[in-house]
C-alpha cells in the first residue's frame, strides 16, 4: 500500500516497489491502495431511509462485499455533499486491505446514484480511499484526510495532458494490443497505464516503462489527440440516394455520414427490418455492431457512404449518435494536497450529439392475373345518312302512233237496211313522257365525326429531408511540459 510521509514523492525503496507494481499492472494488475472499512450493509435507499447500497461500476468481474457497497453514516454525508466516495478497486483481494487502480466510486449526479471508475492521475500520491473508525478517509497511518472532494484538475499536469487525459477516459485506445476502457480488468489495466505514460512521464519511476508509453502514446499520437480535442467536432447525417422520392423494396439507399471525430466509437443505428452497411470508397470506416469508427486526423470531415436495404415497404430511418470529446466531461477529485488526484468520465452531464436521416419505401410490385371486364356498351352514335337524289333516266322520246282499228266499207243498196256503225272510242291519250331534268348533278355531302378530349394526370413525389443534428465541443490546447 501507498503512503506519503512528509513529501510528496516517496523514498527509493517505495519507487522500487511501485515500478513492480506498475509491471504488474500492464500484465493485468495494478497498484495496490487501502480498502474503506465499512459499516453493515443497509437497505437500498427510499424517501425514508436515505442510505443505500451503491450500484457496481461498468465491468466488475467479482462481486464486492457488502461492505463496501454500503453508503450510510459519515460516507453518505459526504454523497449527499456531491463528493465521490470511494468502494472497492479493479480486482478481487478477497479480504485484503488493499485495492487495485483504478477504484470504483459513487457520487450524486442529479438525484441519481452514479457508480464511475477513478483513475490515477499521479502515480506516487496516496489514493487516500480507505476510511477510518469515523468513516473518515485516512492515508495508510491512518491520518485523516477529509472527503474525496472534487478538484478543478490536477495542477501538476499542462493543459495538453488534460486534454489527452480527457480523450483516454472517453476512448479506447491500444496498450500493446490490449484496448483500453472499464470493460474489463485488463481493459482497466490498460487505461490506467496509458493514463500514467501521460501523467508520469517524466517520473524517474517510468524510466522503465518509457519505451512502452512511446510505442502507444508517443509524441505523433498525442499531438493527433490534441488535434481532435481542439477542432469544432462535427456530426452530419444526410441521404444521398436516392436524393428525392422513394424506393422500390429491395433497393439500396445510400447516406453518408460526415465527421471529424476520429478513431471515437459513434453508435450508429437504423430501423427494425432493415440491414445497414458501410459502402462505397470508406476505406478509414469500419462498422462493428452498431459502432462506427473513422480514422483520421484534423479539422476537415470525413465523408462515410452507409447502404440500407430492406425487403419491406415503409419509411425507415438511420441515425447516429455520440458524445463530443471535452475535458469538462472529466470529473477530478482528491481527499487533499498529499492525495491522488483521480479523474473519472462523467457518464450523466455531457451532451448527446445525434444526426438523423430518413427515406420511404414503396411496396414492390406484385403480377395479378388478368380478370375479364365485361365489355361495355357504348351507344352508336347516329352519323346523318347523305341524303340520296334520285337520278333519272333519261328515256328517248319515241312518237306513238294511234292504231285506228280499220272499219270495212259496207256498199250502200238503196232501200236495203243500213247496218248499224261501230262507234269508235276515243284512244286513250298517250302518257306524257317525263321531263328531261335541267341543271348540275346533285352531290353527295359528308358526314360529320365526334371530337373527343382527354386530360392527363400529374403524379407530385413528396421529398424526405434528413435532419442535420450539428453540435460542437472543444478544449483549450496548451503545450504539454516534457522534460
């Protein structure tokens, strides 16, 4: 276990133990610090009972006494103060007194219990996390300390490390292959260690740990970290394909993603039913469950083409959300001056960028038989008929001559009886022969034809707009103090 006795750096054979726990550490371990001793456990807190049994922080791979999640008395002072108080550490001792880095803590975040890792952020300081008769934390004599308070920061370090400090607590990053975060105890492990290469760097109880630091976190990275912590971080979400209008089921749409917060996991998701992928030339983009990453560096975006496709119609949506790097999302806390400095990642208070887009999907189109539709009738329409002029034969005039019916001439004898005479009838007179038509030729007129109009339909698309969520966060870059 740590402790200071009337400086601030420890002694050669304290240093000589601490660079063995340190190698320790990168193999999965960690420095060893004093564990609170705590009262009996009490129920879970309610409006009546104001002391409660803290929640694990993210990863515990063991399950801590009961004592240690205990938060009542003189600790739940201190909680309801807003300080952090400290629990338990990384790994399982068992019933040692000690702790490994980073400790779990829990503090009051807006009326919510809020368990986070504390990581060192100066390696030869006593955590001061164990807790006294009084509750009191004390150092390893047992000397009181005061609360865990929160601190501005830790005035050791310039204001590049807290911002590479900052960008380590709020991403993973690579220690020899292992990734860093609160995962898991070597992921912890990690995360600590990268967290001293910053810190501790020059501390002549680094020496041997120098060329690891360089190899994870040298020069050339930490300027790429303060890069990003200083640019106006961006999040842009727009469609690209189709730009108006909708799809067909079973075709592609296209969104493309833009941002300059590089190598930070932004959990990018999209609607139930659909399948979202990275497309096109994103060679710097890789999507892993919902976590897209982008590599990169600088100010200037990064364009990421993403392909959904669904077999369903619909309207269906991508979004894409993430946390702006700032180092006002660290919260610092120390017991005092001869204390550890921890900085642990506010989980509550930083603002949510998001970005969202949408697109429409029409229903693919379906072969329906062909039905038979009774044919319909329509009433003829009646076309005038062109009147007909009857034409005339013209017929020669051929002279009729009466037949007169020839009366014999009977010889007249004196006294003899004069026969009787036939009378004859009068010819019936001869038809008159028809008038020869004068004048030109009648001719025939054309009938007239129905006009019939037709309107067409315009059919309006509707376009979907996606919505830009744009937000920003920066940091105040220094240059760091190196030796």
């Amino acid at each position: 276990m740590m402790t200071v006795s009337g400086s601030r750096r420890r002694p050669l054979v304290l240093r000589l133990s601490l660079t063995a726990a340190i190698a320790a550490t990168v193999a999965g371990s960690s420095v060893a610090f004093a564990s609170p001793a705590v009262s009996a456990p009490m129920p879970v807190r309610t409006a009546a009972a104001p002391a409660f049994t803290a929640g694990l922080c993210e990863g515990t791979e063991y399950t801590p006494s009961e004592q240690m999640l205990d938060i009542s008395g003189i600790r739940l002072d201190h909680y309801n103060d807003g300080n952090i108080v400290p629990m338990y550490g990384t790994t399982d001792r068992g019933t040692s007194a000690a702790v490994d880095a980073p400790v779990c803590g829990v503090r009051d975040v807006d009326g919510i219990a809020k368990s986070e890792w504390m990581y060192c952020t100066d390696f030869d300081l006593d955590p001061c996390a164990g807790v006294d008769e009084n509750g009191l934390p004390v150092d390893k004599h047992n000397d009181e300390m005061g609360a865990t308070v929160p601190s501005s920061g830790n005035p050791d370090l310039s204001a590049d490390d807290l911002a590479v400090i900052s960008w380590l607590l709020q991403n993973p990053a690579k220690l020899d292959g292992v990734v860093s975060g609160n995962g898991s105890e070597d992921a912890r492990s990690a995360r600590q260690t990268l967290v001293w290469c910053v810190s501790d760097y020059d501390n002549p109880l680094m020496a041997d740990f120098k060329s690891l630091c360089d190899r994870n976190i040298g020069d050339d990275e930490r300027a790429r970290i303060v890069e990003i912590m200083n640019v106006t971080q961006t999040l842009d979400l727009v469609r690209k394909t189709p730009a108006t209008g909708t799809l067909k089921a079973g075709e592609t749409a296209v969104f493309t993603l833009n941002t300059n917060m590089y190598r930070k996991p932004i959990n990018v998701q999209s609607s139930a039913g659909t399948e979202l992928t990275v497309c096109g030339d994103n060679a710097k983009a890789t999507l892993s469950a919902n976590q897209l990453t982008v590599d990169g560096r600088g100010d200037a975006p990064t364009a990421v083409d993403l392909c959904l496709t669904t077999a369903d119609s619909g309207d269906y949506s991508v979004t894409a959300s993430v946390i702006p790097d700032s180092v006002e999302n660290l919260h610092w806390n120390t017991a005092g001056a001869q204390c550890q400095i921890f900085a642990s990642f506010d989980t509550v208070r930083p603002a949510l960028m998001n970005a969202s887009a949408s697109v429409g999907y029409a229903a693919a189109p379906t072969t329906t038989p062909a039905t038979t539709t009774p044919a319909t009738t329509t009433p003829a329409t009646t076309t005038p008929a062109t009147p007909v002029v009857p034409i005339v034969p013209i017929v020669p005039i051929v002279p009729i001559v009466p037949i007169v019916p020839i009366v014999p001439v009977v010889p007249v004898v004196p006294g003899a009886p004069v026969p009787s005479q036939p009378v004859a009838t009068p010819a019936a007179p001869a038809p008159s022969a028809p008038k020869q038509a004068t004048g030109p030729r009648p001719v025939a007129i054309d009938g007239g034809a129905a006009e019939q109009n037709s309107g067409r339909n315009v059919a309006v698309a509707v376009t979907g707009l996606g919505l830009v969520g744009m937000a920003a966060a920066g940091a105040v870059a220094l240059r760091r103090k190196r030796s």
